[in-house]
C-alpha cells in the first residue's frame, strides 16, 4: 500500500504545476514579485513626481507601495534603480509600440520610407501622450548620476534607427543632419505632449508635428 502511495506523489510531482489544477511555487512567486515591483515602480514614479528625484525618499516609497524598504533593494537596489528601470520600461514601450506600427504598415503593403517613418513618429508620439506622467519625469533635469549620458547614447541610437528606416547614407553628413533635425522634432513634440492636459488639443499636437514630419522628410532637390 505505501509502495501505491509513494508512486502516485511522485508522479503528481513530475506533472507541471499546472496539470495539477493550482499555480506550482515557481509560478506564485514569480507573479508575487511582479506586483511587489509593479507597486514599487508605481509608487516611484508618484514621489518622483511630486518631490523630484533628489529629494525622493525611499521611506516613503516604500510605504506608499506597502513593499518593505528591504525588499525595495533587494529588487531595485536604491532609487536610482527604480528610476532606471522607469525610464527602462518607458523606452522598451515606446519602441515596441513605434515597431508594431511600422510592421503593421508593412504588412498592408506601405513601402515609401517617410510613410512608414511619419507612421512609426505617429505611434511614438501617441506613446508619449499615453504615457506623458512618466514621460515628463524623465525630460527633467533631476535625474541621478549619469542618466543624461544614458539619456543621450539611447538618442544616438534613435537616430540610427530613424536613419535606416528612412533609407538615409549615414556617410553623408547632409544625411545625418537632416535625420537628426526630423528626431528632435519628435523629441521636442512629446515634451510638449507631457505638458498637456487636453487630449484633443493632442491630437492636434500630433496631427500637425506629423504634418511637419512629412514635409521635412522629403529629400532635397
């Protein structure tokens, strides 16, 4: 009888967790430490909000997310984590929404290079309004140490990637003049984005910055 038992708990341990009709422990503890960051990364951004990074306590995120502050380092390490991973996350967001509409355009058949870069300028732009508390974070100059370094070496390679998409000689310097003029267009118009509490006045903001966008686009002669 015991020999019975014993084969039959093995065999339900072999089984995945789910075949076992419940979440296994892997699975519980990595959605538990999901919402432990998903709490520490909302409340980061409220204090970040509304004191500024220097003058952010980890206290009082830590309290607000209801997270211990050991388990805030233990994920996190300090603030200046948390607010890289911010910035991590609003970045990974922004290029997978402006590649999926590129790849969409693509699928129906758009092939002109401006019409793809204006829609891929369309959807970043969107991003920047859906997302515009964070985003207004993280055009401020209280940032920690380092981040506009960070900053800048993610808009460097913006601009590569605005260049391919528009099919532009990098070699040539008109070239990469004109790709960097068209991203700071983009640039400047989410920073106007975050500032803005009316979204029909966005989408005009971003009606218009595209109407610019295709006009500029065209190559000269």
């Amino acid at each position: 009888m015991s020999g019975i038992v014993e084969s039959a708990g093995t065999e339900a341990a072999r089984q995945r967790p789910g075949e076992q009709g419940g979440i296994g422990p892997s699975e519980g503890h990595a959605g538990q430490d999901s919402s432990i960051r998903r709490a520490l990364l909302n409340a980061a951004l409220d204090v970040f909000i509304e004191r500024g990074y220097t003058d952010a306590g980890l206290t009082e995120i830590a309290a607000r997310s209801g997270i211990p502050v050991g388990s805030l380092f233990q994920h996190y390490g300090g603030k200046r984590g948390l607010y890289l991973a911010l910035w991590e996350e609003f970045r990974e967001e922004q290029e997978r929404r402006t590649a999926a509409t590129v790849t969409a355009e693509r699928s129906r058949g758009v092939e002109d290079p401006i019409a793809l870069f204006v829609a891929g300028a369309r959807a970043y732009l969107e991003g920047a309004w859906d997302n515009r508390r964070l985003g207004r974070l993280l055009v401020e100059d209280d940032g920690p140490a380092g981040f506009d370094a960070l900053r800048r070496q993610w808009d460097r390679a913006w601009v590569r990637r605005n260049a391919r998409l528009l099919e532009v000689d990098e070699r040539r310097r008109a070239g990469r003049v004109r790709v960097r003029v068209l991203t700071t267009v983009i640039g400047g118009a989410a920073r106007e984005l975050g500032d803005c509490g009316d979204e029909s006045e966005a989408r005009e903001i971003v009606d218009e910055v595209c109407g610019i966008l295709i006009h500029l686009s065209a190559p000269p002669g």
